[in-house]
C-alpha cells in the first residue's frame, strides 16, 4: 500500500506540475477541425475527439519528427497524440479533404514561440510533397503565426 501511496502522490505531481504537459482538445465537427489551429508545448497531450467518421492524418511533419495517424483508417471515436518535437505539423481528414478539412499543430516551448523558419520548412514541405485537394494543407499553413 505504501508503493501505492507514493506512484499517488507522484502521478498527482506530473498533472499538478505547472504549464507541464498540458491536455487540449481538437473536436472534429461536419467538415472542420475545431480548433483548427492549435498551439502546444513538446510533451502535450492533444486529444482528437468525435472522430467515428474523420481520421487526422499528419502530411506535413518537422524533419526527424514522427508522424500520427494512419493514412486510410478511421480511428473510430477519439485518441490521443502526444509530439514531442518542436515544429509545425500539418494533417487532414482523408474522407474530407475535398471539402479542405485540414488542421495544423504548431509545438514550441513555450508555447506560440514558433519561428518564421518553422513555418518556411513545413510551407516548403507541403510544397514539395503535397497533391491534389491535400495541398489544401498549404493554405492553413500560412495561417499560423509566428515569432
Ligand atoms: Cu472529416
């Protein structure tokens, strides 16, 4: 019980630990991500939920980064991400992309301090790897702000 007691109090200072890994939301309604653009920290949580008939699927990811999703499935209901490296990852829903459902995260410690070289490497990501109604993606891109 005691080994209990502490894993407690330790789990317990992990979520209590100010502006540490902090959990946000990214609901998935008709033909939109809301928000569509977040802003995170390395480490966070990002939860995709109401996801039965969307997916999120990320095209554009910072170099030496991983990737989330799985290029042609439904998740079905929710699930989480969690990116550790800082940059600008920019995914889509494949059933939805002709309607230009796509989303960005942006990751940066602290939070919203990615740089104008940030997004110059995933525009030209997207730029060079992006076809058809994916380079929809591009258009989201340009929107994130920046340093
Ligand atoms: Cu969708």
């Amino acid at each position: 019980m005691k080994i209990l007691k502490y894993f407690t109090v330790l789990v317990g200072m992990v979520f209590i630990a100010p502006g540490f890994a902090a959990e946000h939301t990214i609901n998935a309604e008709a033909r939109v991500y809301n928000p569509d653009i977040i802003y995170v920290a390395p480490g966070d949580t990002i939860g995709f939920k109401n996801m039965t008939s969307h997916n999120a699927v990320s095209y554009v990811v910072p170099e030496g980064a991983e990737g989330f999703g799985e290029k042609g499935k439904l998740p079905g209901g929710s699930f989480n991400v969690t990116l550790e490296n800082e940059g600008i990852y920019g995914y889509v829903c494949e059933p939805h992309i002709g309607f230009g459902m796509v989303g960005v995260i942006v990751v940066s410690n602290p939070v919203g301090s990615a740089t104008a070289e940030m997004k110059d490497a995933a525009l030209k990501k997207a730029n060079e790897t992006l076809e058809g109604p994916f380079k929809r993606l591009i258009g989201k891109l340009n929107k994130v702000e920046v340093k």
